[in-house]
C-alpha cells in the first residue's frame, strides 16, 4: 500500500466540509495538498491554516477556464506530477420535482457530474505518469430515499456508476477510481442551498444523528481517513465504500 507522503493532491470544494477535512488530513500525512472552488477568502483560510504543504486555486469545476487554473495549480505545487484527483465539489437542491425547471437541473448536473467528469479527463494524462488514482464522493441519498432531494440523488447516482465505468476504463493505464459514501457528516452544502441557516444547520444534524445505527453523524476526518485507504490501496479500484455509521443499511424497528 502506498503513502500520502510525498503525493500530489488535487481536492476540489476543498474551501469547506469533506473537502478542507481532506486536505488537512492528507496534509498531516505529508502530501502536498491543492484545493479549490469558489470562494477564494474560504480557500485561504484553509490554506494559510494548514501551511506551506497546502496551495489553493479559486476557480469553478464547471468552467474550462476554472478547471485548467486548478490542475496547473496543483502540477505546480506538487513539483510537476499528479498523484491524486478527489472530486468533492457539489451542490445540492431542495424541493419537490414539479419545483425545479431545466436551468437549475442543468446547473447541478455541471456541478456534481459533468464538471468532475471533464476535470478527470483533462487529469487522466498526468495521472498515468504516477500510475495515481481517482477519487469521487457519492451520497447516502443513493441508499435511503429523501424526498425533496430527487436532483441531488440522481447525480449522485451517476457519480457511483461512473466510478466503475472509469475503473474499467482506466485500469490498462493503471489509474484507479474509487469512490466513497458518506452518511450524514456536517457541511455547508445546505446553508449554500439556502435550505437552512446555520442554527437550523446544526439542528439538523443533530436531529439525524438516531438516523446512524452507531448513534451520530460522522465527521470529514473519518470520510478522510477511508479516502486514504482507497487512493492508496494499490490492488483497489471501482470500489463503492460506505461510510455512513450505518445509515444506509435501512434498519427497520418493526
């Protein structure tokens, strides 16, 4: 199994959640960490907490523009090569199908689908050089149904099929993609939606906590650590991780 010490990683919606619990766990294990998105005073408060081993790049995976920006940040900070792609950025929407019109689907799928794809493709020629790995974030919305949360899942559901299409897809180039599915673990993604504010955030999460067999929510960290597993584990590839405490199992009480 290999080590994050010395790798290069690229984490996009890195400013935030998932994405700056990675970088900061892959950073203490001795990568060079590049994280991006949006808002770039998020980023460089992440950046200048972690230190020297962590670059940012503000710039939008839905973009071509913002997409070359982050990976020539992250060649440059990782002395040229590319060890590890993680595609983390997301949004969600909240509310009833009938809701939604054309724009705002198209918006979510560019965002959660379409954007990490086209990243992954442009990514794949310098990850062939390090024989490196890929990595996406699915969702428990793909085990349990939420209503209200139809777009969100189905780009979810998405992300987890392509994961093992580009496993297959890259596996003579020995690139490997994993992807890893989190429970309920606390984001800003739903004070972004506009679903809640941050005290209805946290009321939130402490309401789905029972929801989890092991009686909590998780924390980026954990999703970090399985992450670390799965983009060093050299004999592992399409590979479909829950990490949920159990959410996704359906336990029934009946």
């Amino acid at each position: 199994m290999r080590s994050l010490n010395g790798m290069s990683v690229l984490v996009t919606g890195g400013g935030s959640g998932i994405g700056e619990g990675c970088a900061r766990y892959f950073a203490a294990k001795g990568a060079r960490v590049t994280i991006s998105g949006r808002r770039e005073d998020a980023l460089k408060r992440v950046a200048s907490s972690i230190g020297a081993r962590c670059a940012f790049a503000a710039s939008d995976v839905t973009s071509g523009t913002g997409r070359a920006r982050m990976l020539e940040a992250a060649l440059s900070h990782g002395a040229g090569k590319l060890d590890v792609l993680i595609n983390n950025a997301g949004n969600i929407l909240h509310g009833d199908l009938e809701s939604f019109g054309a724009e705002a689907l198209e918006g979510i799928f560019s965002s959660n689908v379409i954007g990490p794809m086209l990243l992954t493709g442009q990514a794949l020629p310098h990850l062939e050089k390090t024989q490196g790995a890929v990595m996406f974030v699915g969702s428990v919305h793909t085990r349990c149904a939420f209503p209200g949360r139809a777009p969100y899942a189905a780009t979810k559901g998405a992300v987890q099929v392509l994961t093992r299409v580009l496993a297959g897809e890259f596996a003579p180039k020995r690139v490997r993609v994993n992807c890893v599915i989190p429970g309920a673990v606390p984001t800003e993604i739903n004070v972004r939606a506009g679903a809640f504010d941050e005290a209805g955030a946290r009321a939130f999460y402490a309401s789905v906590a029972s929801a989890h067999p092991l009686g909590r929510v998780g924390t980026s960290t954990e999703i970090a650590e399985a992450m670390e597993y799965l983009v060093c584990a050299e004999w592992t590839t399409g590979a479909i991780l829950d990490v949920d405490g159990g959410m996704g199992l359906g336990l029934s009480r009946i």
